[in-house]
C-alpha cells in the first residue's frame, strides 16, 4: 500500500515536503535538506522548504546555514 502511495505522489511537492519533515524528525538530516533543496529549486518561493532547511542546519549546529536559510 505505501509504495503504491509513493509511486502515485512522489512527484508533488507536497509530498516531498512530508517525507523530508519526517526525515527530520527521525534525525537523518542529509536526506532532509537533500529534498528540501530539490524542492527550492522547484518552487524557490516554498516558505515550509527554506523553514525546514534552516531547521536543520540548526539541528546540524551549522549556524551559518540556518542563518542563510
């Protein structure tokens, strides 16, 4: 069933943004900005995607990222 989900939503960014939220949560930060910043590139005005990359460069203690996010 999930990988009927994943093969019909993958491409949307919505759902990007979920699973790239439930990478963080669960600490698997490169995965996490890895799709954030696929998601800037597609729709570089996405408020959850920048909130979500400086999220983890704060979690990851990288200051200067957070800031620029």
């Amino acid at each position: 069933m999930l990988r009927k989900i994943i093969k019909k939503y993958s491409y949307s960014n919505e759902f990007k943004l979920g699973l790239a939220d439930i990478y963080k949560e669960a600490s698997r930060l490169n995965q996490a900005i890895e799709l954030y910043d696929t998601i800037i590139l597609e729709d570089e005005k996405s408020f959850k995607a920048y909130l979500g990359l400086g999220e983890c460069a704060h979690l990851s203690n990288d200051l200067v990222k957070a800031l620029r996010a």
